[in-house]
C-alpha cells in the first residue's frame, strides 16, 4: 500500500505556501490544510478564544502554541484527511516542532523561498485586492521577522530527517507549481 502524504509547505509570508498547496492537493486528492485559515474560522466564531486569535492575527503575532497545536490535531482527526494532508503554515516554532513530532510523521516538508522583496510586494498586491487586515507594512514586516527568527531555525530539524525539499518560488504560479509537482512524481 501506498504510503499516506503528510506534507508540510512552510516559507515566508508571500512565497506562495497557500496557493500552492491548494494546487497539490489537487493533484494527490488530499486535502489542503491551511492553519492561517484554520485560525481565520476560528476567530470568526467569537467568544473569548475567537476574539484573542483575532486581535493577535491582526497585530501579525503567533497565537499561543496550545491554541495552534490543539486546532491542529482536530482538523487532522476529520474523515477527509484520513488519507494523508498537506498543511501550510504550520508548525513555526520550536515548540510548535515538538507537539508536530509528538502527534504526527511528516512524510515531506517543502520550504519555498523567495527573495524579501518579492514577499513584500506580494502581500502589497493582496492587500490592494482582498484588503486582509494583517497586509500593512507594519504587520507584514512583523510576520516577516518572526519566519526568521522562530520558523526558520525550527526548519534545520527537519533538515535532520532529510525530508527537506527547498523550492524557488519565483515565477509564475504555474512555474512554482511544477517545480513541487515534480518531488512527487
Ligand atoms: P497565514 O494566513 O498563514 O499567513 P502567512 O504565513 O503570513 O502567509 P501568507 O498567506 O501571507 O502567504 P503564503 O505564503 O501562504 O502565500 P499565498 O499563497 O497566500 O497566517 C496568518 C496569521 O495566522 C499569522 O500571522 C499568525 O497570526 C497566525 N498563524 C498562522 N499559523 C500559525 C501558527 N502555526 N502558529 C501561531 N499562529 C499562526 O500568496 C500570497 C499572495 O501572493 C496571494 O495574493 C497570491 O495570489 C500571490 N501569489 C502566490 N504565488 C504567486 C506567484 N508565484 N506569483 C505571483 N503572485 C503569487
């Protein structure tokens, strides 16, 4: 039997982690995952936990570890992901890395990279279009520094595990898309 996708896709604000999940999810008929969404839906449904992710998201901070880490584990236990996931955006910290490990085996890890200014310019684009509340400069150049100093060290874990697949993400989506398409062929 074909072993389950248990795909992380981590990188910068901007690299494409989302749109690109989406699109290979497609292609292996699992589903997509994002945890930005995941805490998005959350935050939408009020009370006090919703109000909290949505004032820290809106600042661009991380949520508490807990908070992510107990989102994680009831979105991976639904029936649709049963056969495997790919889930962006998460884990982005040490401790994060650890809860992953303790509940789950990633099969790959695929970490985008794109220059700074491509991320910038991107999250730009968006926010002229969708207006996302955490796409202002500030925020962006908040989230930013977070990749590099939280998310970016956790990743040389992986790198131990030797799962690690680092693509370009400059181009098109297109181009990016078949650069990841071809690690799973
Ligand atoms: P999240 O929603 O995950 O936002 P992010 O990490 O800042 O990532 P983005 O959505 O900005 O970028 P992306 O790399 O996914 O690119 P995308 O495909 O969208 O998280 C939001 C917040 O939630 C966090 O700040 C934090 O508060 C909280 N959070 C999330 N995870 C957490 C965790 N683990 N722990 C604690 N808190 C957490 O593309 C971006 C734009 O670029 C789009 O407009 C897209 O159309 C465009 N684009 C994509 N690819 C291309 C391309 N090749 N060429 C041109 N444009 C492109």
């Amino acid at each position: 039997m074909r072993s389950k996708h248990k795909i992380l896709i981590l990188g910068p604000q901007g690299s494409g982690k989302g749109t690109q999940a989406n699109i290979l999810a497609n292609k292996l008929g699992i589903p997509a995952l994002s945890m930005g969404a995941l805490l998005r839906d959350a935050a939408g449904k009020g009370g006090e936990t919703g109000e909290e992710i949505a004032r820290i998201q809106k600042i661009g901070a991380l949520v508490p570890d807990e908070v992510a880490g107990e989102i994680f584990l009831a979105r991976i236990n639904e029936r649709d992901a049963e056969n495997g996931y790919i889930i962006d955006g998460y884990p982005r910290n040490e401790a994060q890395y650890k809860v992953y490990v303790s509940l789950d085996t990633p099969t790959a890890v695929i970490v985008i990279t794109v220059p700074h200014d491509v991320s910038v310019q991107r999250l730009h684009d968006r926010a002229m279009k969708e207006g996302r509340v955490d796409d202002t400069v500030d925020v962006i150049t908040r989230r930013l520094q977070i990749y590099h100093d939280e998310t970016q060290p956790m990743i040389s874990h992986f790198h131990e595990h030797g799962i690690v697949h680092e693509v370009d993400g400059v181009g098109t989506v297109e181009e990016v898309a078949e650069r990841i398409g071809k690690i799973f062929l």
